[in-house]
C-alpha cells in the first residue's frame, strides 16, 4: 500500500483496510474480535502534525500522550519518530524504559497528572534512560511534593506550570475540555485585570473572567514565585492544556491568544527566561461522516497568528494521543446472530461489548462509525439501507452501539432506526468499526466474563 494512497478500499466486493483482506485475515490469522493497527496511518498522523504546525511555525516539537493507547506495540513504533511522550504512572514509565534499553535510546518525558506520587517522581528523576525529564506543576500540593523529592535526591529538576485560562465553550464542541472555571485541571490565572491593561485591544478583554473565589496559593503566579525561590526547581516554561477531541477552532484561537500573553507576561513580570510553551492536546479526529472539525492547518494558523502577535518565540510542545492513533486502529467484530423485535427492529449481535471493547460511548456518549466489509453488493445497486441496533454480546440492555443521525446541531441526535448497511446483514458477516484506535484498548476489561480482545499489528 502506497503511502498516500486511502487507508480503505474497496476491491470488488470487499473493503480492504491498509492494503489487507480483512475476510483473508480472519481466515487466517487472527480472530474477532480484534484490535487491528495500521503502522503506516500511525507514521502519516505523525507527519500531518507535525507539516501543519512546523509549515506555520518551525520551532515544534510533538510528545505522544500514552494514556490514550499504551500497548507497548504502539508505542514502540510511535518511537521510531518521536523522543518525548507525556507519562502519567509508573506503568507507562515502565515501557518507556524498556523501548529505550532496547533500543539504546533515551527519552524526554512529561508528566502532568494531577497527582505525582513521590516513587514515581523518584523514579523519572532518576532513570538512566530518561534525558531532562519535565513535570508539569498542577496545585501548590503538587509543586511541594515535587521539590520535596527534587529536594532529597540532590537534583535540580525542570518543571512547567500547568495554567488554567478559565475558558467556556459548548459541551457539544467539546466534551473533554479542559480549560475552563471548573476544570480540575491546572493553576488559574490571578492577574486577569493586569493581563487586560497590557493588551486593551485584545480578544483577551473579552474572554478572560476574573475567577469567582479570590485565590492566594493556588495561583499561576504564586506558584512561579515559589519556584523562583527554590534551589531544587527550575522553571522551564508554561503548560496549557485545551482538552481532548476540540471541534471548535475559537476555543483553540482563544487559548492560544491567552497562553501568548501570559507567556510573555511571566517573561517580563518575573525577568524570567521561559523557553517552552505546552500547548497540550485536543487536536480533533472526524469520527463521522457528518462530523465538521477544524484543519490542523486551521489551527496551527491559529498558534502561529498569536506568537508573532505577542512577539514571542517558545519552544511549542503538543501533546497529541487520539489523533496520532484513533484512525489507525480499527474494532473488527463478527456478527454472531439476527434477531428481530416485535416492533420490526433489527437487531445484530455481535461478538464484542462496549464495555470492554468501546467504553466511551457509555462514559462520554460517543459515537464510532460501522461499516460491512465482506460481500457488499455491486456499485450499480440502489439500496437505501438496511438498518439494524448492533449490540454487543453481553446480557446488559446498555451494551449496544449508538448510531446517529447528525451531530452537526447543538446536541448529538441518535438514530432510532439503528446503523444502516448496503445488504441484509446475515450471521458471519464482518463489521469494522472505524476509528477505534484511541481510548479503547487503555479501558479492556473482562466484563461479564469476556475474554480481552486481541490486538494486531499490520506492519508497514
């Protein structure tokens, strides 16, 4: 398979995922259900990060968010291109560390969880096979645990702190933000009125909210202020982190226009010489046809447009997990058995569950696209679809498959009919489910009984 050629393809009356039959590879070698990963689509969302953003502004720099899909596996080709990855436990340091001795290479990697427990501060700071690792200062307990540490090994250690521009947007256009009022996430901003009289013609003057609770520790600035102080700490720069899965490119625009200015605030107000800006994740992935998400061009112009506003030159850090592996993996499952309601409903059980396969559509709503990929019919046949409920195998009424209608309004819109395909569907028939790469195989369980689905890599 070329590399600009599509990730599916239809061949005669199959579709092909990565150049392979997907009815051969089950015949074969693997059996449903099955993780299935394109190691080439890995290395192509790596190069459109990395060309959109450095095309706008050069000085960029991508770390892997491993939270989203730790398999090792993964990871290890991810490391072929990448030397930073954001790390949030000691298992995921674990596999850094192993990739890194057998590769003989070192990597730089970021924390930026909430929590750091003291063994696993310990640990990164200490690594053999981790070069200037960087933790990302969340709440005045978080700065003190990590000096105490930094403290006791004699260390001087690089830390970023982790700010919160207090931003709103629509639960629609982004379920997992982060950077608003309410986040759990990050240090809120405490000199709204200063950042507002610096930059009076600012969009700044009129998405900036002056924080509801007057605050005194947990502060950006009074964070940066102790860490000036510290012996043990060295600051490297600031940490803004958007959310996850951001379809709304102003919300994008007005982060960066934020975290620009407070960047170059911080410079000039503490004649402190920052040199990086983490800018975090976010960076979207079309998971329907009907999805409308912002370019990475887009919003890289968005990044680049605020740095040379604020005439400012940082070191730009994107954490990127969902985009780097969501449409490289694929959930291929069996249909196992037709059942039809009183109702005339269709149903097709099939042999996964969202519980242990597809978590987030429980937790988060979410909807992935199915499709055939064994005997479709010709191209020449008009069919207007038949619609079926695909639920999962589990004796559990929510282990099913939310379809859609269009989820270009305000609020997502299920379709009652169910998923809709070019034939009837009959037992056998394979069904892959698309974009199923990202915060999947990180939630596997042995739900009622199940055994974890396997995992296949298609080598490139």
């Amino acid at each position: 398979m070329a590399h600009d050629q599509p990730l599916f393809q239809k061949v005669g009356n199959k579709i092909y995922f990565d150049g392979q039959d997907l009815t051969l590879l089950v015949s074969e070698k693997v059996k449903t259900p099955v993780y299935l990963f394109s190691e080439r689509e890995l290395h192509r969302n790596i190069d459109r990060l990395q060309n959109a953003f450095r095309k706008n502004y050069p000085n960029v720099s991508i770390a892997y968010s491993m939270k989203n899909n730790s398999l090792p596996e993964i990871v290890s080709i991810i490391a072929q291109r990448l030397e930073s990855f954001e790390i949030n436990s000691l298992k995921e340091l674990q596999i850094l560390e192993m990739l890194a001795k057998k590769n003989g290479s070192k990597f730089h990697p970021i924390t930026t969880t909430l929590y750091k427990p003291p063994e696993f501060i310990a640990k990164m700071i200490s690594s053999e096979f981790f070069s200037e690792p960087l933790f990302a200062i969340d709440s005045f307990q978080d700065f003190r645990i990590v000096k105490k540490v930094a403290e006791q090994f004699k260390k001087r250690v690089n830390v970023l702190v982790r700010v919160n521009p207090g931003l709103e947007t629509s639960s629609r256009d982004a379920v997992f933000a982060s950077a608003g009022l309410n986040s759990k996430c990050g240090l809120p901003i405490g000199t709204i009125a200063s950042l507002m009289e610096m930059n009076k013609t600012s969009l700044t003057n009129t998405i900036l909210t002056e924080p509801p609770v007057e605050q005194t520790k947990e502060t950006a600035e009074y964070i940066i202020q102790e860490i000036s102080k510290s012996n043990w700490l060295n600051l490297q720069g600031l940490h803004f982190h958007t959310g996850s899965q951001i379809t709304d490119l102003d919300y994008f625009n007005n982060v960066y226009e934020i975290a620009a200015l407070f960047y170059k605030w911080v410079k000039n107000e503490f004649a402190t010489e920052l040199t990086i800006l983490d800018l975090g994740g976010g960076y979207p992935v079309q998971y329907l046809p009907v999805d409308k998400v912002p370019s990475l061009d887009a919003i890289a112009n968005c990044l680049s447009t605020h740095l040379k506003k604020h005439a400012i030159a940082p070191e730009v850090i994107l954490e990127s997990g969902r985009y780097i592996t969501a449409s490289a993996g694929i959930l291929l499952t069996t249909v196992k058995l037709i059942k039809q309601l009183l109702t005339g409903q269709r149903l097709a059980v099939l042999d996964f569950s969202v519980y242990s396969d597809l978590l987030d559509t429980l937790t988060a709503k979410w909807f992935y696209q199915p499709i055939l990929v064994n005997n479709l019919p010709q191209e020449t046949q008009t069919n207007p679809g038949i619609c079926y409920e695909l639920v999962g195998c589990t004796n559990d009424v929510l282990d099913r498959l939310p379809s859609y209608l269009d989820t270009s309004s305000s609020s997502f819109s299920e379709n009652i009919n169910g998923h809709c395909f070019p034939r009837e569907l009959k037992e056998g028939d394979l069904i892959a489910i698309k974009n199923a790469g990202a915060y999947t195989t990180c939630f596997n369980s042995e739900y009622s009984g199940k055994p974890i689905s396997a995992k296949f890599i298609l080598k490139k």
